[in-house]
C-alpha cells in the first residue's frame, strides 16, 4: 500500500494504535488486584525483608473459596 503523504498515513494506522493502546489498557486493568491486605511483614534475621498477601478472589463462575476448616480430618 502506498500513501500519498505523511496525513493520509496517520489517519489510517492513528485510529489502529489508539486500538491497540486501549485494548493494552484494558488487559492490564484486568489483571490488577483489589482488597489484596499485608498479612505479616517484618525483617529476618539475615536482613531480608519479608511479607505475606492475604489474596480472595472468586472463581470464574463467581463462586467465593470455602474457608477450610481445620478441625476436619479427611480420614487420611
């Protein structure tokens, strides 16, 4: 395809890159995370710093994790 100036070229990939950045954007905010809580943190002893997420999130059908109870034996 050959263009007849630098306009005519902007005006057909333009609209394609906005495309591409929003749908870009878009992934991106889906992948981030809400509600996520530090749980612990604190300094080992080696000097490492160290912390753990508390992360709940449903599954894909919207379902909510069951909290296991650990009075529950399975028997095994």
């Amino acid at each position: 395809m050959k263009y007849e100036d630098g306009y005519q070229y902007q005006n057909v990939y333009g609209p394609l890159v906005k495309l591409e950045a929003d749908n870009d954007r878009m992934l991106k905010e889906a992948l981030t995370l809400e509600d996520v809580e530090v749980s612990k943190r604190g300094l080992m002893s080696n000097m490492v710093y160290s912390c753990s997420f508390l992360i709940v999130c449903a599954d894909s059908l919207g379902r909510w994790p069951e909290q296991e109870d650990p009075s529950k034996d399975d028997g095994s």
